[in-house]
C-alpha cells in the first residue's frame, strides 16, 4: 500500500448493513491525529441499517442503495466514489458480495473484517460453527477482498480462547469488542 506522504487523510468509504458498531469505532479511530484515514462516506445498501445513524451524528455523507439490481446500482456507487475521491474502502458488515468488476476497480483497496480464524468459516455462522465443532480457539479477521468469498489476503488477525460456557451469542459479543481493536490497528498496519 502506498505510503502516507502529506499531511492528509486517505478518502475512506465504509459499506455497512446492519447495526455499524464497527463503522462507529472506525469513525472515531479515524479522528485520531495517527490515523492514516478519514471517512468520508457511508454506504448501506439498506435503509434499515441501524449504523446509518452514526453518518447523520458525525455528519458524514451517506449513500443508501435498496436496488435489486446490484449491478446496476454498483456503477452508480462507484460514480459516486469517483466524485467523492474515495481511495479506500472498508466493508464492516456489508451483506452484499461485489461483484468482480467492482473489486478490479478498487484492486487491493478494498478490506473487510470477517469474524472468524480465516480460512476457517468463510460466509454466516462463524460463531456456532467454532462451537459446533467443539474448537478451542475463535477469533476475528481483517483481510484484502478479492472475488473468492472471504479469501483475500489477511492483513491481521486476533484470537481468543473458546470458553465451555461461551454460547454463540456470548462468543460473538466477545469477538466483536476484538474486531473493535482489530480493524484500526490492521488500518495502521495497512499504511505503516
Ligand atoms: C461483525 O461481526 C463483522 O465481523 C461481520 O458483521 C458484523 C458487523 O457488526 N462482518 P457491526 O454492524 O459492525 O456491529
């Protein structure tokens, strides 16, 4: 990843769907002097994403898409990032896979947080699956997206003992306060 040169804050969009905890703690690592991005732009491509209320408190730009023709409404996001002058994207939450054409567009700029022990458990149900199958470690990922599913390259990882009384909800609270720590410092570690 190229090198911070000025004084100035990479143009950073987060694409989100849902609740946006880490959407919240990436806007506020974001206003710290050390890191290296700002964000600029919120996209949801639901109006009933919870996060989208943390755009309107720190009066950032948000986007909302409902399309079912993603692809269509793929080239209208990537407009808009153009306008917008968006050089980086962090997915946090976001439930829709982009498409291939997409991803060649923003080639190597563009990082997701998994919450799992990749390549363990790509896709849904990370949490119940480690208990499941009974393991002794979970954790949390960031890593590169490329077209393959949660198969990019892992910029870093965190992991945390499975307790025998931890239950998928219990284990994904867990999981979610090391996602809080993980995301900004694979951001750092991304433009270091
Ligand atoms: C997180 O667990 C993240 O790893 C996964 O979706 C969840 C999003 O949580 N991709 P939030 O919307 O950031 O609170």
């Amino acid at each position: 990843m190229e090198k911070l040169t000025g004084l100035k804050k990479i143009k950073t969009a987060v694409f989100i769907s849902g609740v946006g905890s880490n959407l919240k703690n990436i806007i506020k690592f974001s206003k710290l002097k050390k890191s290296p991005i700002s964000i600029d732009l919120v996209v949801s491509n639901t109006n009933l994403a919870k996060g989208l209320k943390y755009a309107d408190q720190f009066k950032i730009k948000k986007k909302i898409f409902n399309s079912k023709n993603f692809i269509e409404t793929e080239k209208i996001i990537l407009i808009l990032l153009r306008k917008e002058k968006i050089k980086f994207i962090c997915l946090a939450g976001f439930m829709k896979i982009l498409s291939k054409g997409f991803i060649k567009k923003f080639d190597g700029k563009i990082i997701n947080i998994h919450p799992s022990l990749l390549p363990k458990y790509k896709g849904l149900n990370t949490h119940s699956r480690a208990i499941k199958n009974k393991d002794i470690f979970a954790g949390c990922t960031v890593h590169y997206v490329t077209e393959k599913l949660d198969s990019g390259k892992v910029v870093m990882q965190k992991k945390i003992k499975i307790a025998a009384s931890d239950n998928s909800i219990s284990l994904s609270k867990k999981i979610l306060k090391q996602e809080h720590k993980l995301y900004p410092a694979a951001i750092m570690k991304i433009f270091n």
